[in-house]
C-alpha cells in the first residue's frame, strides 16, 4: 500500500512539472475542449472546496490524447488527478490522495469485502468508461487471502480487454477501492482505439499444443536455489520453461513468435550484505564466521588485482568497495569495487568483482566510448570471431575450466547474427552430463571496434549434481501440465502494428517445476503452497460457520483432512496461530518438524507469550485466551494494574490470580463477554466459539 502511494505521489507530481502546451494549437481537432473536461471531471468527482490548487496539461502519444487535470492544496496535503480522453470525453485515469484515509484506527477485516468491492469497481468503469465497460474480462486473483497491515486495507482489480470474447492483454484496466468506506481511490485506463475484425484461428488449441510441446516446452535444468546463510543448498533437477510470458504460438502459421507488448510477470530476486563481526565475546557460529573472514583476501589485496582486470587511470576514483556473499553460492564471498570517472564532460564508470578466497576476476565492466568509434571500422566481423575472442580469453585466463560448456542459443538476440553489429552479447552454459546448469555461465560483451571485453561476468563452481534417473518423463508432464493448463488464444500486435491471434501459456505464479515431485516451485527453488483456501466439510449448519469460513479464507485456520471440528476444544497453538497470523499474516506453518513452530517464535519476539507458558497442545480456557487477546492489544503492565472491578459477573472470584484485568478488558471490549451472569473463566474454549471471538478481535479499529 505504501509503495503505491508512492508510485501515485510521485506520478502526480511530475505530471505538474510537464509543461503545459499551448491550449490555442491544435484545438480544431480536439472534439473535447479543457473547459468541457473539467465539468466531465466534476460531473462524476466530488472536488473539496478546499482544494484551490488547479493545473491542466494536454498529452498527445500515438494511441490517444488526454487532458490531465489536477486539483491541490495550497495547505496541506491531498490531490486528486484525472485524466479526459480529447476524442470519446471518457474518464481514462484517476487518482486520489487524501491523507484523512490514513488517519484513525483500522479493523484488520475491512467493512467492505473483496466481492462488494469488485462490484464496486465494475460500477465505475460503467459510470466513468461505458464504451469499454463491455470488454472488459477481471483477471484472477492467484493471492487468495488478506495479508493485514496497521493501515487501511486496499481491494485492487486488475481487468483485460476482451475483443470478440478473446483476451487482448495489452490493453487494461485497474481499479483500487478503500476497504474502509467503499471509495474508488484509483482508475487507470491503458487502452487503445482498435477496429478489429472477426478472427478466427487456423490453428486448434490443441494443434498449438504440440507445437509448443515440440519447438519450447519443459527444458530439463540442472538449478541451485540460492542462500544467504552459510549452509548451501543442494543442486535439483528442474523442469523450465523460458520466458513464458513472451512465448506465444502464431495461430495461422503455427510459428514461435515472440510477444513483445504482454509483461505480466516480473522478476524476482534478492540478496544481501554480510557484515563482519566483532572479535568480542563471539559464539561458536560467530567465530566460525570471523575466521572464514580471514582467511579471505584482504580489501587493499583484492582491489590490487581488480585494477589490472579494467582501463583505468588516475581520472577515476574509488567510489565503492564491499565484501559480499553471492546470493546463489552462500559459500561464495566476492570483492566489489566500483570506480568513476571524475573529467569534466566525460563520464565513465567500471566495476569489478574478485573471489576473496582464490582471488580470480568475477566479473567487471567499464563505459567504452562510443563516440570515437563512429570514425573506425569493425574489427570484429560476425558473431563467430567474437565467439573465438571469448574462446581464447578463457583459455589464457581460465585454464581450468574445463570443456562443459556451450553456447546458449537466444532466441530473442537472433538479431546479433547479422554482420558489422557494434558489439555482440554472448552467454555460454554449463552442461552436465547433457543437463544444462545455467546458473555456472559466462557471458561477455565484445566491442567490435576494439575487439576486447568489456563486460564480463563468470559463475563456475563444483557441485554435486543429481542423478537423472528419478526424474519424470518430460513428455507425460507437459501433456498433464498443458491437461490441467491449457494455453490461451489472445490477440498480440506485430511489427506492422497489427493484432494478430495467438496461442500463449495460461498465466501462472511460476514456470518452474521440480522434475522428480512435479511441484511447482518459486524463484529460490520453494515448493510455492496453494493458497486456495480448502472447503471445510464439517461446518455446514453450524451456529459458527461464517466465523469459522472467514477465518480459513484468510488461512488462519489448522485443518484436520479438510475437517475443523467446530465444537472441540481448542488448543493454545492454534490460537497462537491465528492471533499471530492476525499481525503478520506472510507467516505460514514450519514445513519441517512442528507446524507451530513459527508462530510461536513470533508470539515470543513480540510478547504475546512467555516461554515459560508455551504448552502447544494445552486446551485453552476462556481466562487464559482473554490473556493473549489482551497481550495482542497493549502492555501486559496495564493488563495487570490493581485497578480492575469485575462485580457484574456472579462467578468473578473463580478468576485465577493475575487474570482478573486480562478478563475485565476482553469483556469490556466485548471479544470474551459473559452469559447468564456468569464469566466462566475456566471453561473450556470450543474451537467454533473461539472464530467467533477472533472475527470481533479483528473487527476492533486497534
């Protein structure tokens, strides 16, 4: 939520700083004037008195133009941007910052749900763009569950365009609503002004199916996930398919074509730095760490031999030097420098990375100075005499290599295979035992006016690599895979800027599969779990039901084969579980050893329970759920001061000692209130009772 804000603010602020072009040109072919776009603004958003600011611009590009209209305040904070296409005089952007919707406190279940706000949304795209609201198709949405937050919840929903019933991706629609009060924050509109024709495809689905399973499919991979602890991880064998989302089966010649407009996926990665630790009163593991230290190469060691690897002179300057471990290769520590060049008017940089321990060059790259090249001649003809200018720079630098590699053959730089092109890009990869290991490469740059390197990068380590006999039959999983996904016909645009059918992979969370399970896998190699809530089978007519379903909807729940067992006891793990899981909801159940484990990690860092109360399949009485309820809410001092009066309840001296404020609270509250003029503070919580309780924990505005 944050970084959308972000994004929103950062929008609004440059379209003020865009020149506004002279209203006067071009006005005779405008069909909608800036004073007519101003009163289509306010005839459908309300724009506070107190919003005095006032800005338009007109933008022009080659699918449509818009005026871009901007209401500020001159005190304070809040803007709201909305954008007027010229021709149709349909809204085809908005959005609101008001800092009000940040302000107060905030259930962590919103009032208005995802179903009532994808209502909501379609309602405005009627209201706002009835032209498009016919063709507009709501994308799935594969996150399943709310993960909470200490703001406002937002609802977004993402749409496609449908042309004749066919998805054309490029074009969209997205709608954010306030979960708070039901209010469209945000509306963008990317879409262009298209007359297509009926289409049909030449091509059957299935037809299109082989072809893929034939000329793409699964590529058997040899894949390390990566690390940042210590202990690596080991190699697996991996079943891939490689840049899916551009991938697409022409449905008339039956092609591989790529898909150049349809990014719906983006990359993930991370990393991080190491940072060296102090020889005081070290542990074990901390000693351990600070002698791999080191015994590695020393900073003024490292960079010696990273200025022989780059052209660099006395113009440059040392801006930047770290000693990290490679994310995919934990066991691997790497020397980064990085230099610029301080000339007036002639900018240049370079980096360089060296292997701490054997001290051999990584990677570097350095600017080449493309303008003096503009007088020379290649000396670098085709892509062959740079494929034997990398050759003999591995042999003299990299004798012990070995003679697994081979180039890998890209399908989207087939470009590069023309003669006289300025530089040519090339990766090898690591082939064991006929399994590409593409994550030991090298790719270089070569400059064709020079015929050196300047962009350098190597990964090669010996590893214990799986056999392949387990793995399963690549043909049996594409045919279950392309069975239980079948691809898409949706409409692309060519060179000639022309729609054209085509078959593409249905949209997924990952195209990565372990080859021995069949399990589909994250970027780090993760089994990635099906968030689809499971349908609870022994709920059905219980007082309780809609507690119990809302809360597994939001995965706080821990089933028993697809049962929950509304009316028996609960135990403190579980609701351990779901008032952790009520802060933090990413947090999910230990795969290995005891489910609970994390939870209860948790629960300690943050003081919801003390180690000396863990009792993970103790029944939970109604006393001691008031504690952690309360625990989740404020300082347990308070919950604990001397203050407490509980007359109203006929039982109140059966409140253990040190229990009577965590009771008073979560009756006063109404999480945990009384019947019959009794508390019961040592009966039992049934597990239907307890959902109960829970829904109006997070109803509370904490």
């Amino acid at each position: 939520m944050r970084k959308s804000l972000a994004v929103f603010l950062i929008l609004s602020l440059m379209l003020s700083l865009v020149p506004a072009m002279a209203f006067a040109q071009g006005t005779d072919s405008q069909q909608v004037k800036v004073e007519q776009a101003i009163e289509i603004a306010k005839k459908y958003f309300e724009i506070p008195k107190e919003y005095d600011q006032f800005d338009s611009n007109y933008e022009q590009n080659q699918y449509s133009s818009v005026w871009v209209l901007n209401w500020t305040l001159q005190k304070g904070n809040g803007s709201i941007n909305v954008r007027i296409d010229v021709k149709s005089g349909e809204v085809v952007g908005y959005g609101e910052y008001n800092p009000k919707y940040y302000e107060g406190n905030f259930s962590s279940i919103p009032k208005v749900s995802k179903a009532a706000g994808e209502k909501i949304a379609l309602n405005f795209i009627k209201k706002v763009a009835p032209s498009k609201a016919g063709e507009v198709t709501l994308n799935p949405d594969r996150q399943n569950k709310y993960y909470y937050s200490s703001g406002p919840i937002f609802h977004s929903y993402n749409f496609s365009r449908t042309i004749n019933g066919i998805e054309y991706p490029s074009n969209t629609i997205s709608v954010t609503v306030n979960g708070q009060n039901g209010k469209v924050t945000s509306f963008n509109c990317n879409w262009e002004d298209l007359k297509v024709a009926p289409a049909k495809a030449v091509l059957s689905r299935q037809e299109a199916e082989k072809i893929f399973s034939e000329k793409i499919g699964f590529k058997l991979k040899y894949f390390k996930p990566g690390s940042d602890t210590k202990n690596a991880k080991p190699v697996k064998l991996i079943y891939q398919v490689e840049n899916p989302a551009q991938m697409g089966i022409d449905a008339e010649t039956g092609e591989v074509v790529r898909i150049d407009n349809y990014y719906p996926y983006y990359d993930l990665g991370s990393g991080g730095m190491f940072k060296e630790v102090t020889s005081q009163k070290l542990e074990p593991y901390e000693q351990s760490v600070k002698e791999e230290i080191e015994g590695l190469l020393t900073k003024e060691q490292a960079l010696e031999k990273a200025q022989k690897a780059v052209p660099i002179n006395s113009n440059y300057k040392l801006e930047y030097a770290s000693l990290n471990r490679d994310w995919s290769f934990s066991e691997l520590r790497i020397w980064s420098f990085n230099w610029s060049k301080q000339v007036k008017d002639n900018y240049g940089w370079a980096n360089v990375e060296i292997d701490a321990k054997t001290g051999k060059v990584l990677a570097f790259s350095y600017t080449v100075d493309s303008n003096n090249n503009q007088s020379k001649r290649t000396i670098v003809k085709n892509k062959k005499a740079a494929e034997q200018i990398l050759e003999n720079y591995l042999k003299t630098n990299y004798p012990d290599l070995g003679n697994d590699w081979q180039l890998k053959e890209d399908y989207y730089l087939q470009a590069q295979d023309t003669e006289n092109q300025p530089s040519y890009y090339l990766t090898l990869e690591r082939i064991v035992d006929g399994v590409p290991f593409a994550q030991n490469f090298v790719s270089a740059t070569i400059d064709s006016y020079t015929g050196k390197i300047f962009d350098f990068r190597l990964r090669h380590f010996n590893l214990d690599f799986p056999k392949k006999d387990s793995v399963l039959d690549k043909n049996k999983f594409t045919a279950d895979f392309l069975a239980k996904y079948p691809m898409n016909l949706i409409y692309a645009k060519n060179q000639d800027n022309q729609l054209y059918l085509v078959y593409n992979l249905a949209p997924m969370e990952s195209y990565t599969y372990d080859a021995v399970t069949g399990q589909m896998l994250n970027y780090n190699g993760e089994v990635i779990i099906d968030n689809k809530p499971i349908e609870i089978k022994d709920i059905q007519g219980h007082w309780a039901s809609s507690y119990i379903q809302t809360l597994n909807d939001f995965g706080m729940l821990k089933l028993d084969n697809d049962l929950y067992k509304p009316d028996e006891t609960i135990t403190q793990s579980e609701i351990i579980k779901m008032l952790v899981k009520a802060k933090d909801g990413y947090i999910e159940d230990e795969k290995d050893g005891n489910w609970y484990e994390t939870y209860y990690q948790q629960a300690k860092q943050s003081g919801l329970i003390k180690d000396a109360e863990v009792k993970p399949s103790a029944l939970m009485t109604r006393q001691e759920f008031a504690k952690f309820l309360v625990r989740s809410l404020m300082n347990d001092k308070i919950a604990t001061l001397n203050v407490y009066k509980f007359n109203q309840y006929k039982d109140a001296n059966k409140i253990a000692k040190g229990y009577l404020g965590y009771g008073a609270i979560a009756d006063g509250l109404g999480l945990l209130p009384g019947h019959g003029g009794n508390w019961k503070p040592k009966a039992q919580v049934k597990r239907g009772e307890a959902c109960a309780v829970l829904i109006r924990y997070l109803q509370l505005e904490k």
